[in-house]
C-alpha cells in the first residue's frame, strides 16, 4: 500500500499544488488534507491525503491525484442527488467514501479494495467499483473524471454509474425501504418483457439501475456487445419507462446532463486545467496478459 505522509504532507503538497497552477477549489469548496475527526470517524487509510466534503460523503484521495478530480466529483455528486441531502446523508451515516484513483493506481491500490483476490484481474477489470457494506467505498479513475487521454471508458462516466450503485444499496436502502422491492419488481417485468436482452443491464437489478442512470443522465455507451441502442433519458423513457419512472423520482427530471469535461473546461473548477499537459492513461506493462492469466472468481 501507498502510505503517505502526515499533516505537514498534506500541507506541503497542497502548497505545490497552487505552484503548480493546479486548482483546490470551486467556488466555495476548497480541497484539503483529510480532517482528523473524518479520518477517525471513517476509519480512513493514511493513504488519503486529500479531502473535500460531498454532504456528507468524504470525497477522498491520494496525493498523486490531481485535485481538480476530486472538485469534479463532488460536482457530479452534487448534480446527481445535492437536491436530496436526506440521502447523502444515510450514505454518510453507512461510512460511504468516494475514492478517486490516480490514473497510475489500480483498484487494490485503494485500501477498501486491497483484499480483493486475484488482483491481478480486479486490477485491470475494474477502472471504479460500487459501495457495499462491507466495502463502503465507491472509487472511479481521474483519468474518466478529467478526460485524460488513453481513458478506456472515455464514451461514459464511470462515477455516475458507481455512485448510482451507492445511492442505491447505502442511501435509499435505508431512506426508503420500498425502492429496492420496486426496483427489483421493475426489473423482473423487464425481464419477462425481454427488455435489456444479452446486454450488462439484464445483470441484475443493481446493474439494470446503475445503466439506467447513466442513460437518465446522457452518458452511456450504445450499440456494442455490452448495450443496446439506449443511452438518453428520452430512449430511456421510450425504451423502459418503468424503470425512467424510478429514475425520475430519486432524480427529478431537471435539465442537467453529464458533459464531457473537455466540452466544459470554462468550469471554475477545471479552468485550471487548460494549457497543461496531462498524464495519458495506459495500462501498466504486463497488466493485460496477468489479467488473461487470473480468470474471474468463482
């Protein structure tokens, strides 16, 4: 594991971050060193030098990360679900954390996510991973977040899809008890319907949703071996509307929709970010034939 250092890291690091050019805040917001009654309170790694505060939901990372990507997902945090802070709240409560990856760490890089075995797979199949009990982190590249080069999820928004996951499992299974039999009802009528047919939605209720979302909000692939032709809030309502229907009410129907972050770079908080020459994501040498070799878990 990354341990890193103490106050004096953080203060250090953040002081050459503005050397850098390199943006802390957005507007108001302000990334910093983790608090020490956060770190305490969320029995957080010292591998997490940098903090910002999601209502309630600690938006952490390493120092290797760029802070503007920490700024960015609580802005998609806060246009998902900041109009129903009853919910990040619960997800507080449950210890969720959102843990942005530098684009050269991997997914057992983050503590919560360290035991997983083999980590050869997990460690190239997954670019972001959903909350659970038992692992209360949501985690997504910076690479995805930035729109860093060499991103391979770079036609959708892995947060969006991960922390629909957390909204669901450690917010509304606590706020509303109702939603997950709904949810799952939707899901099976879909199913019999044989709506989602041979794509990543017919998973499971917890994949159906997640895709869901990420078409509510105009950010996911379409027409490839995982997806159909779905990936708009308007095909969505067309397509399945049951399911839009329960999107609708968790999210309202506002005008917002995810924008790539090269589209928006005028952005406060990613102003800072135009002119410099950011990283290109690429797998680690080795990393896709060690992967080919750990098959997934039983």
């Amino acid at each position: 594991m990354f341990l890193r250092g103490s106050l004096i890291t953080g203060v250090l690091f953040l002081a050459g971050c503005a050397q850098l050019g390199m943006g802390n805040t957005r507007g108001d917001l302000q990334v910093t060193e983790v608090p020490a009654e956060v770190r305490e309170d969320f029995t957080m790694a010292e591998f997490y030098q940098q903090y910002c505060d999601a209502g309630g939901v600690p938006v952490v990372a390493s120092r290797e990360v760029y802070p503007e990507a920490l700024l960015e997902a609580h802005y998609l945090i806060t246009k998902m679900v900041g109009h129903r802070p009853e919910i990040l709240s619960a997800m507080g409560v449950a210890k969720t954390r959102f843990t942005v990856m530098a684009h050269d760490e991997w997914t057992t890089d983050v503590p919560e996510h360290s035991d997983l075995r083999p980590p050869e797979y997990w460690d190239r199949r997954a670019r972001g991973l959903g909350a659970t009990k038992w692992r209360p982190c949501v985690s997504c590249g910076e690479e995805n977040l930035l729109g860093f080069e060499g991103d391979p999820y770079a036609t959708e928004n892995i947060l969006i899809h991960e922390f629909a996951h957390a909204i669901h499992e450690m917010g509304l299974n606590i706020v509303d008890p109702t939603f997950d039999p709904r949810l799952n009802q939707a899901y099976q009528d879909a199913m019999d319907r044989g709506l989602w047919k041979g794509v990543y939605a017919s998973t499971n209720r917890m994949e159906y949703w997640a895709e869901a979302v990420q078409s509510w909000f105009n950010t996911n692939r379409e027409n490839d071996p995982q997806h159909n032709h779905v990936n708009t809030r308007v095909e969505l309502r067309e397509y399945d509307p049951a399911v839009a229907a329960l999107c609708e009410e968790i999210f309202g129907d506002g005008e917002w929709r995810y924008v790539h972050p090269r589209e928006r770079m005028q952005e406060t908080h990613l102003s800072t970010l135009e002119g410099q020459s950011l990283p290109q994501f690429e797998w680690a040498p080795g990393m896709q034939e060690a992967y080919e070799a750990h098959p997934q878990p039983e």
